[in-house]
C-alpha cells in the first residue's frame, strides 16, 4: 500500500513545482489519496 502510494505520488510530482495546475493537481491527488485512506479505514 505504502509503495503505491509512493508511486502515485511520484508520478503526480514531476513537471515544474512552481506550476500552479500542477500544484492544485497534487493538491487534488492527496484529497484523493486521503478519501482512499478513509474508505479502507472504514472497511477495515
């Protein structure tokens, strides 16, 4: 789980980091990431 965070996280992090779509794509991607988080929390 943990690795694929990583690789989700690595592939939403490349391009320029001072881009602002970018940074509110990554910003979005964690949102995600944290409802992911919540739901298998709550399966589990």
């Amino acid at each position: 789980m943990i690795q694929f965070i990583w690789r989700f996280y690595a592939t939403h992090s490349t391009g320029s980091r001072f881009n602002i779509q970018s940074l509110n794509s990554r910003i979005l991607a964690v949102k995600k990431l944290a409802e992911i988080a919540a739901g298998i929390a709550y399966i589990r």
